[in-house]
C-alpha cells in the first residue's frame, strides 16, 4: 500500500469547458493559467500532496502533457461522475484528508488554504469549507473533508449533481454530517462584490490583468493585494461585475434544500 498522505489536495481539471473551451492552458504572464495555479498551491504549507485530476478523454491529453513536462502528480477517471474520480484519486493515493479545489480559481489564495486545513483540524467537523455561506470573493473556494465521508458519499449518492459537484452530499444533509464555514477574517463579504473565477472571457480578462500587474512586482501576492488593486481600478472590476454570483446553483434550485435564489442568478 502507498504510504497515506495526511493532506491530499486535488485539483480538478478539463480542457473541454462549455463556456470558455481551454481555459486552463491560456496565458497568464507566460505561462498556463493551470500552471500558475499550481504555483501558488504548493505556496500552502499543510498539503502534503497536490494531485492534477482530470479525465480519461483523449481531449484532455495535453493536462497529461503538461503534468508530465512539469511533474506534477495527476490521475485520470470519469469524465462526468467527479464524486468517482475524487474518490478514485483520493483511494489511490491513499489519502487521510482530501481538499477538493476547481481548476479555474488561478489567484487562489495559499494561507486561505492553511486556515481551512488548521480550521478543520482544530476542530470536530465532516466538512469544512469556505462556502456555506461565502465571504471570501468568488474565485478561492475551498473544501476540505476525511476520505471516511468521502466513501460515503461516493457510496450513497445518487442525485446527478451530488455526482457531478463531489461535495453536495454533505452540505444537503446536516442532519448526517457535521458542517463548519470559515469566513472572511475581517468580517467582510467580499462574495458578490469581486468575481476571479474563470468561466468567461470577461473572467479571464480580469484575472490576466490582475496577475499581469501584480505578479512581477510579488508573486506571492495575497487575497488583500488583489482586493487592494480591484478598490484602485475598479474599471477592471467592472469588466465581469455582471456575472458577479453566475454558479451551478441556478440550474438546481428546485433539487438543492440549502442553497436558496438569492445563493445565485441567472445568466444567459
């Protein structure tokens, strides 16, 4: 058996999103935008392991090629069961505690990271995270749960969204599971009011600008800097302000008990 990684963080990845086909691979400063994302994970201090898990597609052979170029680990499973294939990764590598981070938050923030791992150690929860609800802006999601409740959900279940979002099972069933939220140090709700996710090509506008004029000066620059920056030039906030709180949450509204419409909107 492999030796168990205490601290697993696996970053799920594809080439084929629906809105913005590639997004992981464009340019950020010279770079893959995936690249740059990794850069800054390994930035953390508690992951033990960082795990790139993607598909078995043939269209996502190039996240293969650039794992391999830059020896990242990686693993590749089901293209639509994303529950299978973070459970999957996870028993593969043997992992203790499992962080599930997207792929398309590239200016994640690594001492957010840290306190959600000290959070979730320090205390007695199933599943700790940063989004029940959310302060921090939209765009350093993170999730952090033991491969126990990980099983039981991959055993138990059966709704297509708990499949293809991994987490739901959890935080739709607190009467199961123990649920614990960080929020925003400072009391702030950044959650509406800065989007640095990447979905959009208004996204990645954003998020190119941002790295391009803050990564040469500090590469390790933090949550605080990019919010500084944005409040200075808030013509780049503009740019994506109206996708501000667009997520997978508006298409199960009818299905998910504890995600309300306020939670998201529509946008087409």
């Amino acid at each position: 058996m492999n030796e168990i990684v205490n601290n697993l963080v696996i970053v799920q990845a594809r080439m084929g999103s629906t809105r913005l086909p590639g997004k992981i691979m464009k340019d950020l400063n010279g770079k893959p935008l995936l690249t740059r994302m990794i850069e800054r994970l390994k930035k953390a201090k508690k992951p033990d392991k960082i795990v790139i898990a993607t598909t078995n597609l043939p269209e996502d052979n190039p996240i293969i090629e650039l794992c391999k170029h830059e020896n990242y680990d990686f693993f590749r499973g089901s293209a639509n069961d994303l529950l299978d294939r973070h459970y999957q990764c996870a028993k593969k590598f043997n992992a203790k505690v499992i962080s599930k981070i997207p792929s398309d938050v590239p200016l994640i923030d690594p001492s957010i990271i840290d306190t959600l791992f000290n959070f979730y150690e320090n205390n007695n929860y199933d599943f700790v995270s940063n989004l029940h609800p959310p302060s921090f802006p939209d765009g350093f999601d993170v999730e952090i749960f033991s491969f126990e409740i990980l099983r039981n959900a991959w055993e138990n279940s059966i709704k297509n969204f708990e499949r293809e979002h991994t987490t739901p099972y959890f935080w739709e069933n607190p009467q199961k599971f123990s649920i614990g939220n960080v929020l925003e140090p400072e009391g702030n709700d950044f959650s509406k009011k800065y989007r640095l996710t990447i979905d959009y090509d208004e996204d990645y506008e954003v998020i190119n600008n941002i790295f391009s004029n803050l990564y040469p000066q500090n590469p390790q620059f933090s949550y605080i800097d990019i919010i500084n920056y944005l409040d200075k030039h808030p013509e780049i906030v503009n740019i994506n302000n109206h996708l501000n709180g667009v997520n997978w949450y508006r298409h199960h509204l009818e299905e998910l008990k504890t995600i309300d419409s306020s939670m998201t909107k529509k946008y087409e």
